[in-house]
C-alpha cells in the first residue's frame, strides 16, 4: 500500500505543480512586466571583445557551455565593457544549478544560504557564477511586508527570461552570450546604455519596497557612469527614502563604502543630500551641516571628500575611518563642549561624546570595531596638538595614528576649525631636526633681565663683603 502511495504521489506532484504554475501564470500576469521583443545584437553590432575578457571567465563560460549548459556574462561587467570600461570582476549565469557547478569545476565553492552562489577560484581571482533566478509571481503567497513596508520575497531558481525581471537596472540586464559573442537585451538595456539614462526594470516603488539599498544604487551608478537617472526613479527615490532605515546596518556599511571610496565622493554626497538619502544614513551629519557659522556653512566635510578624490585621482589611498571622522566630528565637539561647561575635564569629555556619537551611528552604519577605534583615536588627538611645550610634542609625534591627526587639524584650519599658525608649527615640528625641536618646545623666560640682575647683585655683596673682611 504504501508502495503505491509513493507512486501515486509521484504521478501527481507534477500534475499539481503544472496546474499551480497555470492558474499563477493567468491570476498574476498583470503585475509582472509585460516582455519586450527580445533584442540580440551580433558581434558587429557592439563592441565587447573577447580579448576584453578575463582568461578565467571564458574558461568558466566554454567550460559550462562544453558541458551542454547556458552561459552568459551578465551585469555590471557587461555595462563597463561596453562603455570600453574595465571591469573589476566579471559575473557568470547560467541555467546550471550550484552542484551541477561544483561538479564541473574542482576548484569551485558554494556559498550564501538565501540564493546560493557557485564561486570558482582561479589563484587571487574569482568568477562568481549564479543560476538564473526564478520570477516572482510564482511565488506570490510568500511576499510579504515587515514591520517597515518593506516587501520581502525568496529566491527561486528559473530561466533567462525570468532571471532578467530580477534584475535592477535596465543597462546591468544585458547577458554577453559566449555561444556567438552576441548581446541579449529583454529590456531595451542597450537604447538606455546609448542614451545614458539610468532605468528600473518594472515598477519603480516596487522595486525600491523590495530593496530600499537600489536607491543607494542607483546614486552610485548615475555619478560612475555619469547617466542622468530616469525621473520616474527619481520621483520614486524622494518618496522611499525613508525605507532605508530598515536595512540591516551592516550592509549599509558596506554600501557606504562603495559610495563615498570609488574616487566621486564629493558627487555622490550632493546626489544623496539632493534626494534625502545622507540624513538617513548620517543623521547628526545632516544636522551639523544645516547649521552655519558666522553665516556660512560649514565646509570640512566637502573639503575632506574633496581631498579623497583627489587621492584617489592621483593613486593614493583612503580610508574609511578618516572620512567617518570627518563626518561625526561636529557632532562630537558640540558634544564634548557641552559635557566641559558642565564640569567634565577635556580629554573624558571628548571621550564620553564619541561614545554616544558612535553608538547612534551604529544602530545605521554598523562600523566595525577597527573603524571606530581609529575614528576615537583621531578625535582623541585633536586637543592635545595645543600642548606644544615640554615632553608631549615629542611624545605625540611619535603616536602611530599622528600622521591622520595631523592630516584632520590641517583640514581643521582649512575651513575655519582651528588656527591656522596651530597647523603651521606643527608642520615645522616634525620636519624640524632635534635641535630645532628642543629649541621649538622650550618655554618663554620672561624673567630673564630679573636673573641676571639678581646674580649682579649677590657678586657686588660678595665683593663689598670680601672689601669688609680685608679692612677687619
């Protein structure tokens, strides 16, 4: 009996599942996407080369296609290749699942548990290869709102055409197939591309409840790439900005990254600023910058990116902790000031306000511990550079965080922060010899005149004491 249940079951399963998929492809068809006539453009129609590509993303592409599966390049490798871009990793999909993956390659491992992702290893470099996603109407009884309207849904496996509605933006839906070298466009990608107009695929405020970080995305992409953002899309991003706040504050963090160090921060901090994205993200920021000073407003922060992009122009490096101190610091002072006139020293007062500062800061961009202890360590330093007698300039020159320290009171002094003749001694401080540092730290003798008359004084007593003894 039981024998034949098994059986049974497994004649009906896919009946039912057939019949699922029907009655859902004709109750849902209206709220997905109508399909465009797909576009395929031939190789004389782009201009990607395979000479373009890496060496182990065609392996990875013939290997799968020699095994009898699909194989596209896909996303943002796709984009910058055609913008004669070179791109910092390349994407493969394909209709093979993650095992079957693994089976082809040896040196392949699986991760993620949501949506699992097949990374193949070639020494330092790495092919991600994904497996077309499913689309989400056949799953539509799972999609649900949180606490925050946000809309959640979970990751099905599917075909190509599925796989394009899942994606963002129409320019990083463009699958380069290695079959014929051609470009398959679903979603009018290329005429965007040529346009340069930054597009959503789908309805623009779904697809901003399904992920409030494609706004981030979206900034980011527009300043990079220089497109103009669809006004559809930016009508939507002014509207959904609040759904930020319920993104996990770890990737956040990572967003953030990825905005403010690519080289067009300063951009990037006006677009967000324009759309009501940086209060979200930077709250306090946000506040210090809409107060002035003596009617002008307050310039470190657009100083400080300023010089990241200058740095990264010019092949130098940056770092996250220096621009998050930059961004907290007002809040911080104000802070610390507020804490002194009611009692508290200086050096704890400045110690209690990073604490607080930090904390709420946290709770949007979760700032890993390495972060954060440098941030302190800078803000730390900044009162202790108007101690410049004695031992401690020597002792502060040779802390390992003083070049930053540094760095943040020069960018201090630029916009009106602290005295420029502070920045200034400090600069012939450490490039002055010993000698000269001694000389610099030594304090005033304003007695001086007083000394030498004393010591007149006690040998003119010594002489006429030595005069009385002779006439005794």
């Amino acid at each position: 009996m039981i024998n034949i249940i098994k059986k049974t079951n497994i004649g009906v399963t896919p009946i039912l599942s057939f019949f699922k998929r029907f009655i859902q492809s004709t109750g849902h068809n209206t709220e997905q996407p109508v399909a465009r006539k797909i576009k395929i453009y031939a190789r004389s129609e782009h201009c990607i080369s395979r000479a373009q590509i890496s060496a182990n993303a065609l392996k990875v592409l013939y290997r799968l296609q020699k095994e009898g599966f699909e194989a596209y390049l896909v996303g943002g490798c796709v984009r910058d290749l055609l913008l004669g871009r070179e791109p910092k990793d390349f994407d493969v999909v394909t209709d093979a699942d993650p095992e079957q993956v693994r089976r082809v390659f040896r040196n392949c491992r699986i991760i993620g548990r949501r949506f699992r992702l097949a990374h193949v290893h070639f020494g330092k470099e790495v092919i991600e290869v994904a497996t077309f996603r499913g689309a989400a109407d056949e799953q539509n009884d799972k999609q649900v709102l949180n606490n925050e309207g946000r809309l959640l849904r979970d990751n099905v496996y599917g075909t190509i055409e599925e796989d394009v509605w899942r994606r963002d933006f129409t320019i990083n839906a463009l699958y380069y197939n290695i079959k014929d070298f051609s470009v398959v466009d679903y979603v009018n990608g290329m005429a965007d591309h040529e346009a340069g107009t930054l597009k959503l695929i789908g309805d623009t405020e779904i697809r901003f409840r399904e992920d409030p970080v494609r706004m981030l995305r979206a900034v980011r992409f527009a300043v990079k790439l220089g497109f103009k953002i669809d006004p559809d899309c930016e009508n939507a991003i002014h509207d959904a900005a609040e759904l930020l706040a319920s993104i996990p504050s770890a990737r956040l963090y990572d967003e953030v990254i990825k905005l403010f160090l690519f080289g067009y921060a300063l951009q990037t901090f006006e677009r967000l600023r324009h759309y009501g994205l940086f209060q979200v993200l930077f709250p306090d920021t946000e506040k210090s910058l809409a107060a002035e000073e003596d009617g002008f407003p307050k310039l470190l922060v657009i100083r400080a990116l300023e010089n990241s992009d200058n740095r990264i122009a010019d092949g130098k490096t940056v770092t996250a902790y220096f621009l998050f101190a930059v961004f907290l610091w007002e809040s911080v002072s104000k802070l610390a000031k507020e804490k002194m006139a009611k009692g508290l020293v200086e050096f704890i007062a400045y110690q209690d306000a990073a604490n607080e500062i930090i904390a709420k800061q946290t709770k949007m961009t979760a700032l890993p511990r390495h972060i954060s202890l440098a941030m302190r360590e800078v803000w730390s330093l900044q009162p202790k550079f108007n101690i410049r007698i004695g031992s401690k300039p020597s002792r502060l020159l040779a802390h390992p965080r003083f070049r930053a320290g540094y760095d943040f009171l020069v960018l201090r002094a630029e916009t009106g922060g602290a005295e420029s003749e502070l920045a200034e001694w400090w600069q012939r401080y450490q490039n002055a010899d010993e000698t000269e540092q001694r000389k610099m730290t030594q304090p005033q003798r304003k007695n001086q005149n007083n000394k030498s008359g004393r010591k007149r004084s006690y040998r003119k007593r010594q002489n006429s004491n030595s005069a009385a003894n002779s006439e005794d």
